[in-house]
C-alpha cells in the first residue's frame, strides 16, 4: 500500500484505521463487536498491510487502547501506533502521566504519534509542547501530532515544541472539505500529513443510509449530516460516487476514501463495523481515479449544503406556528 512518512520507524499507509468504535458504547455496537470482531478487524489490518492505527485515551475511556494494543499483540512494532491525549487540563506534567497511561493500556514501549485531541481554549501549547518535548527526550513518544487545530494553532505548536507537528488530525471528506482552504496546501508545503478523520462521513458516503432508514447510534443521532434534509440534499453526490465507483468495480464508500487519498498528504483513518468493510477501505488505497472523476466529485460535493441544527431548529418552530396559528 502506499505510505506516507510521518518520521515514525515505518511509514504510515494511506489508509490506517481509526478505533473510536472499540469499546465505545457510543457508536452501539455492543459487547461481541468490542470482545471479537474488533481483534479481528486490527488482525487483518495487518494482514493487508495497514500500518497507521489511531486511538484516544477518550475512547470508551481506555478501552479502545487496551482492545488495540491486545489485537497487535507481538506485531506492534509492525506498525504506527498513534493515541490522543484529551487536553482537560494538558499542563507539561499531565501529559506526562497520561501518556504513560496510554502506553500501559496499548501495551507499547513507545507511543510513535502522540496527538493532542484538540486545543485547548485557556492553556495554550507552551506547557502541554513542553510535556511533549520531555516524552520526546525520554523515548516514551516519538512523533508529536495535534487534532483539530487551525493552521494558526498548529504553526505555534510547532514553534513552542521546537520542532515539527507531524500531523494534524481533522474531519475531512467529501461532506466536510474545509482542511482544503488551508491546512492541505500548508501540509503539502512543508512536509506536514493531514490525518483525515471521519473520511465516509460517519458511513452517509457508503450510500446505505436514507430519510427513511437512518442509524440509530448516539453518534450519528448527533451528526446533522444524518438529518432527513441532508440525506435529501446528498442525493446528487452519492449518484457521482456510485457513478464513478462502478467504472472501478467499487463500491460508493470505496471511491469516497480513493477521493480523499488522492490528495497530497493525507491520510485516512475510517473506522469499521466488520472485518468485510475493513478489507473494503484498504481496496480503495490503490485505486487511482481519474482527473474528470476527482473533478466530477469536487464539483458535486461543493454543490451539497448541509442543513445546520440551527436552521432545523428554526424550520420546526416555524412549522409549529404555521400549524397553530
Ligand atoms: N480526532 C477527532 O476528533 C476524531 C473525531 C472523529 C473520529 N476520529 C477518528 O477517525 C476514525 C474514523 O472516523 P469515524 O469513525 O468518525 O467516521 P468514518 O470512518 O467516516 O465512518 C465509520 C463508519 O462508516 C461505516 N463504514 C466503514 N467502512 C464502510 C464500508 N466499506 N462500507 C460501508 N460503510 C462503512 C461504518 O458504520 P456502519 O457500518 O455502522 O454504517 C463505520 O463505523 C475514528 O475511528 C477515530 O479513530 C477522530
């Protein structure tokens, strides 16, 4: 599969996989996924050749590390084993202890992408680069990410580690293209990795979902993009996606990752309900879609305009009144 080097020990494959799904009660998936299919899932990553695996201290509050690290079992030197702190109160000597806490669930000598989760609004980078640094100096951490910082933030991470932030870990995809304005050409241009979360639009890119048959998990309840508007409204594009996956013998979802690798720099992490989707989205690493292809997709996506929950909100209550008045 094609890699991308992060500095790490070995390079990172385009397609990684994310494992917000293990253990978290969120996503619904029930006590078999997390004691199974989830082990199963991480063993044919490796089989195929997947060497980005991310996890978050915040996924089912440790239990999305502990799965991982007991899936890769010897083979974790194989890999890219990234984690996230989540920075309630990211000062130098927390995240110290932390990623020693990470590093014990994961079973790991060394975090090699150690990501800051999002920024946070009161301590800025000085203290929490400074408890980066020192994981650095002392071999528990290898490469420093953040996620979900601005290109502003991201830059003064940088000057307050002292050194480069690999990567910045961001929702990116065909519903969500805002890392385009400034953070992909910043990453191109310095060497940096995007590292795109959410990448099937939380599945509504698979094309299975519709305003009659939406997924019922807290996650995606929350997810505006799931509303019945959108999933109207997103009709066009997950024709263009169909459209362009049949010329490839691929599915929607399949094209939809090809779309998002096929930018310079990026790096997909999507998540997985059985091991059929895993073996999916690790297809898609080495499909090449054609220029008109990309483009017919950049046209369609940019076309789509998302409902927000505040324009709904309004919608019902003028709805209520109409019906009232
Ligand atoms: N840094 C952050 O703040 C942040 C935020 C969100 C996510 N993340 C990371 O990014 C990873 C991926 O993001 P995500 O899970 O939010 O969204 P995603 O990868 O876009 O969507 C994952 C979901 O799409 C469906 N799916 C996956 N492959 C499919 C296929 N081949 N065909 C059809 N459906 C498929 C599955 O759900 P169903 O089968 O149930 O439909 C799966 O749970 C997470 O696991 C996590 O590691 C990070």
């Amino acid at each position: 599969m094609r890699t991308l080097d992060l500095g790490t020990h070995v390079p990172a494959s385009v397609i990684g996989l994310g494992t917000w799904q293990f253990g978290s009660r969120e996503w619904g998936y029930g006590d078999d996924f997390a004691d199974r299919q989830a082990g199963e899932i991480v063993r044919r990553a490796l089989d195929l050749g997947v060497t980005f695996f991310d996890s978050a201290e915040l996924y089912g509050f440790g239990r999305s590390e502990r799965i991982l690290g007991e899936a890769l079992g010897d083979r974790r030197d194989e890999v890219v084993v990234a984690t996230k702190i989540f920075p309630l109160l990211p000062l130098a000597p927390v995240v110290e202890q932390r990623a020693v806490a990470s590093a014990d669930r994961l079973g790991v000598r060394r975090i090699d992408l150690y990501q800051v989760h999002q920024a946070n609004p009161v301590v800025r980078d000085g203290t929490t680069m400074r408890g980066m640094g020192a994981l650095q100096r002392t071999g528990l951490v290898d490469q420093v990410g953040v996620s979900n910082y601005s290109l502003d933030r991201w830059q003064a991470a940088e000057r307050a580690l002292g050194g480069a932030v690999v990567s910045n870990q961001v929702e990116y995809s065909l519903v969500h293209r805002a890392p385009e304005e400034d953070l992909l050409p910043w990453a191109r241009a310095e060497g940096r990795v995007v590292v795109a979360y959410s990448p099937l639009g939380q599945g509504v890119l698979s094309g299975r979902y519709t305003s009659g048959h939406r997924p019922q998990d807290a996650v995606r309840r929350a997810n505006p993009v799931f509303a019945p508007e959108n999933l109207e409204r997103l009709a066009p594009l997950l024709d263009t996606l169909r459209q362009v996956g049949e010329a490839h013998d691929l599915s929607a979802s399949q094209a939809a990752l090809a779309w998002v690798v096929a930018r310079p720099n990026v790096l997909a992490i999507p998540g997985a309900s059985s091991v059929e989707q895993l073996e999916k989205n690790v297809e898609a690493a080495s499909v090449h879609l054609a220029d008109d292809e990309v483009a017919a997709l950049d046209e369609r996506s940019a076309t789509f305009r998302r409902v927000s929950t505040l324009e709904r909100a309004r919608g019902a209550v003028r709805r209520r009144v109409r019906r009232t008045a």
